[in-house]
C-alpha cells in the first residue's frame, strides 16, 4: 500500500513539475501559439506566443505572458494600466472587470494596418512574487480583407485567458 501511494505521490509531483516547466507551445482557445524568438527586455520577463507560421512583426494573433516582480498589488497595476491606456489613446473606452482575485482590461484601437486592434490584458498575482499580465492582442492581416478576418470577442478572450494556468514558467 505504501508502495503504491508513493507512485501516486510520485506521478502528481512530475504532473505538477511538467506544468512548471517553461512553455514552448501554449492552447489558447482552439489554437495553438509557440513562443516567438525576441530580444529581452531588462525591464520586465516577457514572452510572445505567436500562430504557426507567424513571426513577431507579421502577426494576426498574439499572446503575451509578463511578469513584473516589483509590483505588488493586481487591482493598483490594472487601474494604473487602464488610466495609461486611456491617457495614450484617448477613445478606446479601456477599463477594469474585476473577476475573482484576477483584473481584466479590455479594448479596441485604431491598427496602423487598418480595421481594430482588440486587447484584452489579464492581470494577476504572479505564484514567483509580483504581478503576472497575460494579453491576448488581434490586428487585422494586411493580406486580408477586413470582412474576410474572423475576430474573437472579448467574452472569449477573457474567458480563454482565465483558462491559462498562473504556472506557466517564463523562458528568460
């Protein structure tokens, strides 16, 4: 009996290990996203997940994983987000949904490739210390029309950001 408890204990902690581990590959919604190559950046860990196929300048979907370790409190980071957002672009209607312990900012903007850029950011408490920010972003294709691009409402994106697991480890 204790032989067996002991593999089940065993088989948990390489589950829980293995969700650790720094993704390479991330489920967001139905697709799959594979981390982008891209300089680092001192001021924050950050990571871009792109569609297969796609680079770090020729996207049309991105997901973005940040952590900043000297901030302390989720709900003072996402208001501060959003009066940002709003101050830099004025018209954009960003503002906070709170969901739990999590915050969520959500908003449309003019893309210099025409049509809307839509960003919903995901701000929680980071497991590592500080705060996390999962952004899920959707521009327009320059080789699509507007009426041929599927686009993702923000009930969604919130939805599939609140699926993404505070573990993900961060290549840095």
């Amino acid at each position: 009996m204790r032989k067996l408890s002991a593999l089940i204990l065993g088989a948990v902690l390489a589950l829980l290990s293995a969700a650790a581990l720094k993704a390479q590959t991330l489920k967001f919604g139905e697709e799959s996203f594979s981390l982008s190559s891209k300089d680092a950046d001192a001021q924050k860990i950050e990571n871009d997940f792109v569609l297969p196929g796609q680079t770090e300048t020729n996207w049309t979907q991105k997901v973005v994983i940040s952590r900043f370790p000297s901030a302390n409190d989720v709900n003072v980071f996402a208001n501060n987000l959003c009066l940002t957002i709003n101050n830099q672009r004025p018209g954009t209607g960003a503002s906070v949904t709170k969901v739990g312990a999590d915050c969520y900012v959500a908003y449309s903007t003019a893309s210099a490739l025409g049509g809307q850029l839509n960003m919903v950011h995901r701000i929680l408490v980071d497991p590592q210390g500080g705060v996390r920010m999962y952004v899920f972003v959707q521009r327009p294709s320059a080789s699509k029309s507007a009426s041929d691009q599927a686009t993702i409402s923000r009930d969604d994106s919130i939805h599939a950001l609140a699926r993404l697991s505070p573990l993900i480890r961060l290549a840095q």
